[in-house]
C-alpha cells in the first residue's frame, strides 16, 4: 500500500517505521518545510493518508484530502468541535474517513472495559468517579482526546453527569479530569471510583509511541479500499 503522510513530527516518523515493517510504501510527507507539495496531483499516488498535525490546522488539512479523493486516518486531537463538519463533507464527498482519539490496540481495549465498569460501579454512588492522564509537556491539547473519550463513556452512563472539567473542584454534576505534562511520558490514563472504604482503578499505560503507530497504520490498511465514516471499533472487531 502506499501512504502519504500529513505530519512528520514524532509521530509521523514512528507511523513511517512501522509502515515500512510492514512492507507498505511512503510516497509523501508532508510537515510545516514543504506545505507547497501538499497537492492533489502529490497525493494521487496514495492509496491512502494518515493525518497527524495540531489541533489548528487539522480540519483544513482532513478537508483538503477528502476534497482530493484520498482515504484519510486523522489521529491529531483538540479539533473535534468540528468533527461533525468533517463527517459531513466525507459523506458528501461518498469519501472515506477513519478519526479517532487514540490508535493504540490497547486504548482501544481500555475503552472497552471503561464502559463495562461504568456500568458496574454507578448503582454504587458511594464512589465517586474521576479521570487523571499524564502525557509529555510537547502535547498541544489538555485534556487528551482519549481522557474526553473516557469521559464521555462515563456520562452516557452516569448521566447525572452533566459535563466534563480540568483542573478544578468540580461540582457534583460534573466529571473532573485532571491533566499533567510530564516528560518524557508518551501517555497514561486512569480511571479511579474512591469510596471511604476503598478505591478501584483501572490504568493504561502506553510505552512508546509504537502502539499508536501501529494502529494508525491498521487504520490505513482497513479503510483503503472502502466508503465511509470509520472507527477502530470495526478495525479491531470490537
């Protein structure tokens, strides 16, 4: 397969590596020196594009490979206030779009059973739930993408819950996710229920960068040859 990429800082070069592994070809990459090849005739060699830039310009960027026909896996965050916009121009367009907040197989996982124990612990309003991630001090938005995606499975639930905070006392109507920018940590999220008897929690921890890479890249070979709006939900089977 070959793939373009949109964004060739950290992550970009680990999605190039492990790409590479898995016998698939780079025919553009993109970042803030060579904005000018950022073109539709460039990106008619790909088979697909993997976006990862700022929370400023990934709209315009997602929107320009949609407009260019290209398949696009976006993983850049902070942006989503608009995601709607970009879902319905993919559809205008009959394109094709997988967005997500994390593309860790294990995030993905940890998703999973975030729901499930929100099912499980809400009847039991003694604990009272909150969110904490920690990601290196390069990371652009706060809270992260995954920790609001946390969140928001927790409200479908506890829907008492009726918005989100950082960094502050929240009232009983609200979820507190506290954010810290710690280097040179790639990413930790966790979920604890704290009860005057005991506490429960649950942890991701994400190593290295290479699991988001990896995902990103499942992403690309998922939905090259396919219509429509995507999760890693139907890339994972989940």
């Amino acid at each position: 397969m070959k793939i373009a990429l949109i964004g060739y800082g950290k992550m970009g070069k680990a999605i190039e590596e492990i790409a590479l592994q898995r016998n698939h070809e780079i025919v553009l990459k993109i970042d803030i020196n060579n904005i000018d090849e950022f073109s539709k005739e460039n990106l008619s060699k790909a088979d697909a594009a993997i976006e990862f830039t700022s929370p400023h310009t990934a709209f315009d960027n997602v929107t320009k490979l949609l407009e260019f026909g290209v398949p696009v896996v976006s993983g850049s965050t902070g942006w989503f206030d608009r995601l709607d916009k970009a879902r319905e121009l993919s559809e205008s367009l009959n394109g094709s779009m997988l967005c997500a907040s994390n593309f860790s197989v294990g995030v993905n996982l940890f998703f999973e059973l975030n729901k499930k124990l929100a099912y499980l612990m809400h009847p039991h309003q003694e604990y009272n739930v909150t969110l904490e991630e920690i990601h290196h001090t390069e990371k652009k938005d706060a809270p992260s993408g995954t920790a609001i995606t946390l969140a928001e499975q927790i409200m479908e639930v506890y829907t008492e819950k009726l918005k989100w905070v950082s960094d502050t006392s929240p009232a009983e109507d609200e979820l507190l996710i506290i954010s810290k920018r710690i280097d040179p940590a790639p990413g930790t999220h966790i979920l604890t229920y704290a009860s005057e008897t005991d506490d429960i929690a649950i942890t991701h921890t994400a190593h290295s960068r290479k699991g988001f890479a990896l995902g990103a890249v499942l992403a690309a070979e998922y939905i090259s040859d396919k219509k429509g709006w995507f999760t890693m939900k139907e890339v994972l089977g989940l």
